[in-house]
C-alpha cells in the first residue's frame, strides 16, 4: 500500500482486493493476515473486501481512517482504467468494473511493469475509459478525486479491523470471576462439614491443566494443518486427463445407426456424449449400439431426437503439485497465455480470489472463549480459474498439449463440440496458490 495526499485529503493506493462468501469467512481471512486497516461492500459475487498490509511508501501514514482510491473511483465511474503517476516516478495502475475494482489490478509498480500490465489490460478490455496520464484520459485523477461528495468519500474509508482478542479476554475474565466463586463458595463449606469432607476423601482438583490442554490442542491443529496442506499439494496432472478426452473423441464413430456425435462434455472423471438423430426413420436398436451408458431421457420419444452416453474415464492418479506465488505466478500465467494464443485459442484468466479454508479441531470445553485458542478455521490458500477457447481439431489438440505442458493447471472440464466443418473447444481448468508452509 502506498499512501498518497492529494490537497488535504489522503488516499489509499495497491490494496489486495478479493472475494469472500460471507462475513465469517471474512473475519477468518483477516485474522489469519492480519491487515493493518481493511474495507468490505457486498457485491454480486459476494463481500469484496481489500486490505492494507503496509506502507511502502515515506508518509509513514496509518492507514485507519484513508479512502481506498481504487473504490473511490468505482463510485465516481463505473468503468475506468486508472493511469497515475507519482511524485517519486513510480505508477498506480487499477482497473475498475461494475463499480468495483478487480482483483489484482490496485497496484504501485515502475513505468516498465505498468507497461506490460497496461498491454494485457488493453488487449483484451480497449474500450476502458481512461483516467489519468494516458494518452486519450478523460479526466485527471486530482479532478476526480475531488469531485467525490463527503457521503460517498465516507463509504470509501479504511477502518481498524476486529479484534477477536478483547472479547475473549472479556470472556475469560467472566470464566475467571466464576471459577473464584466457585473455590470460596467450596472453601466455606469445607470450613462448616469437615466431618462430611473426611468422609467423602480429598477435593478433586478444580482448575484444568490449561496448559496441557493448549499444547495437546495445537498439536491436533498442527496435523490437520500439515493433513490439508499436503492434500491441497496432490492434485491430479492435466496432461493424463486432457489425453483420455482426446482419445475418448478419437474413438467416437462418425454414426451409429442414424445417430451422429453432436457435443462431448467431459469431466476428469467421465465423458458425456450427446448424439443427434438425423435419419427419418427411427430406429430403437440403435440406441443399444451407442458406445457408454444410455442416460435416462425426460420421455421416450426424446430418443428419437437426441440421446446420452456416458463413457468412464480411466481414474488419474494424483501427482505432486507445488502452487506458484507472486512473480512466478505471474510469469506462467503469462506464458500460458501467449503460448495458447500461437495457436489461435483466447485465454480468460481469473486472479486467485476464492479462498481454500479447512476447518480445525474444535478446542476443549475448558478452553472455549480462552484468549489463546486457537480458530477453528484457517485459509490455507486461494483458487483461480483459467477458460479457454479455440476452433479447429488440430488447434484443440495443440492447445492442450501447451496446457498440459503447465505444471500450474489443474483440469475442470472440457466441451467439445463436433459438427462436419469443424470442432471447437472450450475447456476449464483452475490453479492455486498457498498460503503458509
């Protein structure tokens, strides 16, 4: 993050911006990161929210209480490309959709990376209207800035983010004033019936060992830690599934009886073959010939136009997968790309925004609202989405080829669609990257 000061207002600059489901899936995120200063709105796919991790810039200005300017222009315009350059040289670059900023896309980078940024954003969304020093600008971001009301500058605000830690100190100091009631109310009656107590043996021992139980507790969450982190490192390989949906197209008849292949929709699991009938006459011993398992049809006459195979896959084992981060993320991402494009394929690349929690062993009665238990849930990494299309059989071959060549991509689905003149492709596939050790 790096601030900046416009007049006398202050801004924001290269927040991390994501998507989370629901507000306990946000208060996760923010405890296991724990931002110096955060901002959520919902939105159609959920809260979007950005977060201030530090300042790199030399104002040393506390984030708490700044406009995040990427949000700020999303309320002033609905679709802009941000161009600014700073006071020392460097450029804020961020892509606004809908109102909203992109994930990904609020950065401070130099002029070169600003550049090659600024290439893809502009090769695949021209029509962005642009903000600041850009050839072509509308308006200056000063100018921009400014003219944002003070209710609308409000809702761009940065503030603290919760901290869990004073209520479960409130807790447990609640826990403590009971447990000491406790001791006098037995220490009394031990005081007025000593011939009772003689009888019934010595008091069992009130207080838990807390930290016996804390150390036990950890460790279960250390191993199911470890556990969902080496399970999110097995992944099954592209190129072994994408090559079962090659072969399984490749041995589809040209017809079987009346019926042609029309669409295969493939999973890693299984492929779904939909077969058109394209005789006059309908013949029913046709559809016992048609390779894989007939799906039920919603009435029997449906036969007579279209029918559904279903043909198993050979299961993939699962092969080591490292999740890529920053620069190298970037940079496979990239190469990804250009390598498909050679081939005629278009590339729509999602960020990693769709966080990967696993849920923790539960702490002991005796530790329940203790300060230091630990959360019963953690983020241990983000998922991003990768579709692709192409034309043609021999550019879906090679496509796939390029894809699987990446050891980032794990498979999702592929939708062949077959006809006399041509084949085209359109294939899903999703990477991640971690978060920890």
């Amino acid at each position: 993050m790096v601030a900046l000061q416009i007049e006398d207002r202050w801004y924001a600059l290269g927040l991390e911006w994501a998507f989370a489901d629901d507000e306990q899936e946000l208060r996760q995120t923010w405890r296991a990161s724990a931002p110096l200063a955060v901002i959520s709105l919902p939105s159609e796919d959920g809260l979007l929210y950005g977060v201030a991790s530090s300042d790199t810039s030399d104002s040393a200005k506390s984030p708490i209480g700044l406009s995040a300017a990427a949000l700020l222009v999303g309320q002033l315009l609905p679709d802009a490309l941000v161009h600014h350059r700073l006071p020392n040289g460097s450029i804020w670059l961020c892509v606004v959709r809908d109102g909203l900023p992109l994930p990904g896309s609020d950065c401070v980078c130099s002029v070169e990376e600003a550049g090659a940024a600024l290439e893809e954003i502009q090769a695949y969304q021209p029509d962005l209207p642009r903000i600041g020093s850009l050839p072509g600008s509308i308006q200056e971001l000063p100018a921009l800035l400014a003219s944002a009301p003070a209710k609308v500058l409000r809702r761009t605000l940065l503030r603290r983010p919760p901290r869990p830690l004073l209520r479960r100190l409130l807790l447990l100091a609640i826990g403590c004033a009971c447990l000491l009631s406790l001791l006098i109310w037995q220490h009394l009656g031990k005081r007025h019936q000593p011939a009772q107590q003689a009888a019934s043996g010595p008091m069992p021992e009130l207080m838990p060992d807390l930290a016996a139980l804390r150390t036990q507790h950890q460790k279960q969450v250390d191993q199911a830690l470890a556990k969902s982190r080496h399970e999110l490192r097995q992944q099954v390989g592209f190129m072994p599934v994408a090559n079962q949906w090659l072969q399984t197209v490749r041995q589809l008849p040209l017809s079987v009886g009346g019926y042609r292949p029309r669409q295969v929709d493939c999973s890693p699991e299984s492929c779904l073959v939909e077969w058109d009938w394209s005789a006059e006459t309908f013949e029913v011993s046709a559809l016992s010939r048609l390779p894989g398992e007939l799906q039920p049809a919603a009435t029997p006459a449906e036969y007579a136009t279209v029918a559904r195979t279903r043909i198993a896959l050979a299961p993939v084992s699962k092969q080591s997968y490292e999740p890529l981060t920053g620069h190298a993320l970037d940079e496979a991402l990239l190469k990804l790309r250009s390598s498909t494009h050679r081939y005629g394929g278009r590339a729509d690349i999602s960020r990693a925004n769709q966080t990967i929690s696993v849920s923790l062993p539960a702490p002991p009665a005796a530790l329940e609202g203790n300060a230091s238990a630990a959360p019963q849930s953690q983020v241990i990494g983000q998922r991003g989405q990768v579709r692709l299309m192409v034309a043609g059989w021999a550019q879906t071959q090679k496509v796939l080829q390029v894809m699987g060549q990446s050891s980032l991509l794990i498979p999702e689905r592929a939708v062949i669609a077959l006809n006399q003149s041509n084949v085209t492709l359109q294939v899903e596939a999703r990477y991640i990257t971690s978060q920890g050790h």
